[in-house]
C-alpha cells in the first residue's frame, strides 16, 4: 500500500491551534476578562449613585486602592516566586507607630520618611531572614510577625494616638499635585510602571519567574534563589513603609489598629489580578486592573452606606472565587474530555 492510500484510509488527523491569532490569545487573557469587569463596575457604580461620576468623587475613590496596591505590586513578586508575606498590615502599623513615637521627639517630615521607611526594611529583613536563612515556610513566619509587629504597636500605644505631625507631611496623603489628580494616584502610576518592568522586563523578574516554577532547578542553573527571595522580601517591607507614610499621612494619626485586616485585601488584589497563589505567574498590568476593581467595588459599596461588614464578606468570598473558580473549571474539563 502506497504512502498516499495509507494517508486516504487512515487520515492524519490535525489538531488546530485553539489560539492561533494575536486576536484569540488577547481575547483569552485574564487582564482583558478583567478589564472588562471593571468596566462593568464602573457603569453600574455610575447609575448605582449619581455622585459617583463627580471628578472629586472619583478622585476620592482612588484612595480606596492606592495605598494598599503599593504593597500589593511586591506581594505579587513575592507570589510568583512561590512565598507569601501576611504581616504586610503590621509592618504598616509598626512602622505609623515609630513616626508618632519620632514626631514626640521632634523629628520633621524628611526624618518621619527615612523611620518610615527604615522600619519597612527592618521587618521586611527579619521576615526573610527567617525564611531564607533558616529555611522557615513564609506562610508561617509571616503569621507570627504578623501578631509580633502589631503586639509591639499595642504594647507602645495602648489605647492611645500619635497626632501633631508636621503640617508638611500632610501632603503624602492628602495632596494633590494638580487639579483632582492626587500625589498618592502619581505614585501608584509610577510604581506600577516600575514593577511592570522590575518583572517584565529584566533578568531579576525572569529569575523571579523561573524561581516560582521550580526553585530546584532554578538554583541548579546558577540562579542565587536565597538571595533574589531576601532581596523580595526587603521590597515588600520597604513598600509596606511606603503605604505606612502616606496612610498616616492622610489619617493624621497613628492608632495601633492602623490598617487591620489589609493583608487580606492585598492578597485578594493580587490574586484577583491573576497572580497564581502557588508562584510561577501572573502580571504587574493584571495587579493594575485588580486594584482599580477593588477601589470601585469598594467605594460604590460606600456611597450605597453599605456596612463594613459586608464589604469584608465581599472580599472573603471574592478571594475563594478567584481561587476556587479555575480549578472548578479545570475539573469540569477534563471530566468533559474524560
């Protein structure tokens, strides 16, 4: 039997590219699924309320996520490589502690900015410090910083407030640097096109990557993976100190409860932004688009009156969605094929 009877009677059966076109892999992509609702939040949050299109109204929302998506950008680093860090709001609280505690002292804004940001660095040291040097996993190192940090802010605090910060150093967190575009907004835009690039873009995002999804085989082809880990887990701590100056900034104060509960919501941005929990992928634009939903959500539960509590509850279910549902759909099909 010929070549080409054989191929008549047992023909080659091809499999076409489920993905051929730019078009169909742009279409599939989570940040455009994404983008598409925060679209659809936005509209409904513009009929929900009629204040909620107000130029100062949605300047105002941009507060709701700005602060929380600066750490957000190094968590989602620290996730694609495989680790986690869960004591991000109390490095927020520690760090607001040790402004108020230098404000006491005298210290003006440049000296609050270097405290700030120091303790960030400080805390984000010891974290990967337990983790790299010893070996520790970071979900459990970080639970236990996590009530450490916070402990020592209650321990100085009390039921007490550090107020009286210089007038100056209002700006981080309530100025704005032209018409209703605020400093916070500016940052976030910067940061998120420096992290873009940070993972995207160089040979650290690409070890970064390569670490998320096998760290054995990472280390194997000469990649220092102790090292590039420590060196995320100092970028969160700093970033954390950063969120800390320009929260405190807009408070005014410094309680010990500062920024409770906002590592939740900052691994729900993350993963919302289709950062995978087990490391080895996601996007910084992703991140981006997740920050802009949340804030939205969040502030058109606002303008509704809708209690805290359920917002939280939101969050909650919307970080197990975002977890839950691509697993849910792997299982139906494969059992489809199946």
């Amino acid at each position: 039997m010929s070549v080409s009877q054989a191929n008549e009677t047992n023909p080659v059966r091809q499999v076409p590219d489920r993905l051929r076109s730019p078009l169909q892999r742009l279409l599939a992509s989570w940040e455009i699924l994404l983008l598409g609702v925060a679209v659809a939040v936005f509209v409904l949050n513009s009929f929900a309320s009629p204040y909620f299109l107000d130029p100062w109204n949605l300047s105002d929302a941009t507060f709701n996520f700005t602060e929380k998506a600066l750490i957000a950008f190094a968590m989602a680093l620290l996730i694609v490589s495989g680790e986690i860090d869960l004591s991000v709001a109390s490095i927020i609280a520690l760090a607001s502690t040790a402004m108020g505690f230098a404000v006491q002292l005298g210290a003006e804004t440049p000296t609050l900015v270097l405290v700030g940001l120091g303790v960030g660095l400080l805390c984000g040291a010891f974290n990967g410090a337990l983790v790299t040097g010893l070996g520790l996993p970071s979900i459990v190192v970080t639970i236990g910083t996590m009530s450490l940090f916070r402990g020592i802010s209650y321990i100085v605090l009390g039921d007490k407030a550090y107020t009286g910060y210089p007038a100056d150093f209002a700006f981080f967190g309530q100025g704005y640097v032209w018409w209703v575009i605020s400093f916070e907004f500016v940052l976030f835009a910067f940061m998120a096109v420096l992290f873009a690039v940070l993972l995207h873009k160089t040979n650290f995002g690409r070890a970064v990557y390569v670490i998320g999804n096998n760290p054995v085989g990472a280390l194997f082809s000469g990649i220092r993976v102790p090292r590039v880990k420590f060196a995320l887990f100092l970028l969160t701590g700093v970033m954390s100190g950063v969120a800390a100056i320009c929260l405190t900034s807009r408070l005014g104060a410094t309680r010990p409860s500062i920024a409770f509960g906002w590592e939740l919501e900052v691994v729900t941005m993350v993963v919302l932004g289709g950062v995978n929990i087990l490391g080895g992928s996601g996007t910084i634009p992703g991140v981006v688009i997740a920050a802009f939903v949340m804030g939205m959500v969040t502030f058109g539960f606002g303008l509704l009156n809708v209690p805290g509590i359920v917002m939280s509850i939101f969050i909650g279910l919307l970080l197990i969605g975002v977890i839950a549902l691509p697993r849910i759909a792997r299982r139906m099909l494969a059992a489809r094929r199946g």
